[in-house]
C-alpha cells in the first residue's frame, strides 16, 4: 500500500484531533510533519510530536496537507495554502477562507464525495454545524426532497478554538471558588451559566457570519440553492459536540417511521430515538465519537410537510478532523 508525506498545520483544538484521528483511522502515512506559527514540542494521549514554525518551503515533499490553523488574513491558510499547491501538495482546509470559491470544492464525504474529483489543489472542510447538519439531512433531500429548513443550534465552547475552552474551565473554576473572572475572554460573552446567540460576527440581515454559513455551504454541498434555510446558533457552556434543532419541510409528505428507517441506512448516522426511556442523542454521549447522531424525530402537528430532528456530533471530530481526514481517505482511494 502506496504511504503519504502528511503535514498537520495547526495545534490548537482541532489540529490536536487531527493528530489522534490519524493514528486513530489508520492512515496510510510514511511521514508526518506538524506546524504551528512556533517551534515546540506537544503531548497528545502521550504522544510527543515535534511541531515546527511553519514556512512555504515546510511543503516540500508533502503529499497532503490538512489545514487547522486561524482563518483570515494571517491564518495559515490564507499565508499558505497557495504556497503549499505549488510545491505539489493537495490542502485540506477546515477554516472558512475558501469553501465558497467556485473552483474550491466543499466536501462532506457522505454528501458529496464526487465533488472531490473536481480539485484543483485546494478542497475545503465545512463549518462544524453545518456538516452535521448536511449529514442527517442529505439523505432525506435525496429520498423526498427538502424545501425549507430552520436550525437553531445549540454549540460547544470547542468549536471557538483551545482559548475559548480554558476561558469556561476557568470560569466555572473562579464561580466554584467564590472568586469574579476579570481575565479577557476569548469569546464575545462570558459563559458559566449563561447562553448568548451570537457565533462569528454580525452581518447581512442581521444574522451571523456562523448563521450564513449553514445556509450558504448547505446549498454548495447539496448542490441545491431553492432549499429555503435560516438559522439562529447560540454558544452554550458544554465543552465538547454541538446539538442542533432542526425543522424541514419536504417537498413529499414522509412519516418520522421512514426517516428513522432511511437514515439508520445512511452512511455516518447513528439513529438514538427511543425518548419514552430518555435515549436520545446528547454531547455527554456523543462527544469523542465520528457519527452524527439523530434522535426526536417528530411531526409537526400543524404541517403535513414538518418534521423535527435533534442532532448532535463531536465538532472537533466529524466537525473538523474525522471530515477532513475522510476527504483525504476518498483522495487516496483509487490511488492504491
Ligand atoms: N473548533 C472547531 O470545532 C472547528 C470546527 C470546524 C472548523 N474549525 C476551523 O478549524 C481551524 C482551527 O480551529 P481551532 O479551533 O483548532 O483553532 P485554535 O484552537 O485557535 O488553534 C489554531 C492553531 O492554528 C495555528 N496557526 C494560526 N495561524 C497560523 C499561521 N499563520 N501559521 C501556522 N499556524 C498558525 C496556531 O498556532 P500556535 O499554536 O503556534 O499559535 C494554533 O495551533 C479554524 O479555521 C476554525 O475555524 C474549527
């Protein structure tokens, strides 16, 4: 079996879980270089992995690249993704610079594994809640068709990087201790007992960047601009694996029975829908896992077309490092 030069860029939480999904899937690597923006050396589940100061030329001799770094001007990918292509790597990126570039496609293997063909060095990773959404839903658009979806979501503090997790252990760590928390947050709110429905920043029509990107990249993923979506995410204090409520309509009536049946067919789905014995899916039993989880299937009483779903998925994994690492699996595929 034919082995992979294989560079983590990132450390932070999702380049972490890179590191374990990896080792943890079994990827075909011969060598495995990690970077960040300094040189050091990190433990992961006892592991020591030498991380060096990314440069351009750190891509020389690698096959694929998979991306974890800030998004944005100075992010990794933005630095350099392009550099990276040029020396003949393929980039995987979980941050948002390019899922929406004609020419980048936009992967979640269940979905849309075909649209990989069509790369030209550059494949991206969607947002977190918007692939476990894709998901559960992607089945369901295929089997009856989807016209409208509402999604509110409810997101783990994981998904706002490593800061963002210190920032509610020592929170709920000074509350315990009787003591005020006046260090700089590393989200917009505070978070030890509180909610705030406010991920990315505000923009077109009074939504979030976060509430755009579950409309925009689902219409890319499916293929299908007509579905009608709109969303509300909300930061909650879990630490790992976002839940979501999710309400459609389908273009043909289908009872809950069928979408259970369908989507304990489907791929990377794991139906949890028994809640007379409180079995339904949540972060404490979800998070660490690759599957996205769906449980409350229901009926709207008031819509012959409605129906709920309750989804939940490790963000960090099927949201980030399990997605992208199964792109790289389809790559690899026929290359054997
Ligand atoms: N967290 C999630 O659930 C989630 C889900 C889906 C997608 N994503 C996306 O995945 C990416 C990583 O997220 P995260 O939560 O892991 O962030 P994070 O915890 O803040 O970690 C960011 C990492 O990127 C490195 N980095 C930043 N700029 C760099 C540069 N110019 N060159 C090299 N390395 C650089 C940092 O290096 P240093 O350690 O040296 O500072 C750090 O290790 C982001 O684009 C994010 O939007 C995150």
């Amino acid at each position: 079996m034919r082995k992979y030069n294989v560079a983590v860029v990132g450390v932070g939480a999702v380049g972490v879980e890179m590191l374990r999904v990896l080792k943890q899937r079994q990827f075909p690597i011969h060598q495995l270089k990690v970077f960040a923006r300094s040189r050091r050396v990190i433990e992961v589940d006892g592991e020591s992995y030498q991380v060096e100061e990314l440069i351009a030329d750190s891509f020389n001799d690698i096959d694929i690249a998979l991306f974890a770094g800030t998004e944005g001007e100075k992010g990794a990918a933005v630095t350099f993704a392009k550099a990276a292509v040029e020396r003949g790597a393929i980039v995987i990126d979980n941050g948002a610079d390019f899922r929406l570039k004609p020419d980048v496609p936009l992967v979640v293997p269940e979905a849309n594994a075909d649209d990989i063909k069509k790369h030209k060095g550059i494949i991206a990773n969607p947002n977190c809640s918007t692939i476990q959404m894709v998901v559960a839903l992607a089945p369901i658009h295929r089997k009856v068709g989807i016209k409208r979806i509402i999604a509110s979501t409810y997101q783990a503090v994981s998904g706002s990087g490593s800061k963002a997790i210190t920032q509610t252990e020592e929170e709920f760590k000074a509350w315990a201790n009787n003591l005020e928390y006046n260090k700089e947050l590393a989200m917009d709110q505070h978070i030890a007992f509180n909610i705030f429905p406010h991920i990315g920043s505000f923009s077109d029509l009074d939504y979030t960047t976060e509430e755009w990107k579950m409309v925009k990249e689902t219409h890319k993923i499916l293929h299908d601009n007509k579905i009608k979506i709109s969303a509300t995410t909300v930061r909650v204090p879990v630490r790992n694996a976002h839940s979501e409520a999710i309400y459609i309509e389908t273009e043909k009536p289908i009872s809950p029975e069928k979408v259970r049946d369908l989507l304990k067919k489907s791929p990377g789905v794991i139906v949890l829908d028994d809640p007379k014995n409180k079995v339904y899916p949540m972060p404490k039993n979800c998070s660490g896992k690759d599957e996205v989880f769906v449980g409350r299937i229901r009926k709207d009483p008031a819509v012959k077309t409605g129906l709920w779903l309750w989804v939940v998925a490790d963000n960090l994994r099927k949201g980030a490092a399990t997605n992208a690492v199964q792109i790289a699996e389809e790559l690899i595929k026929n290359r054997r």
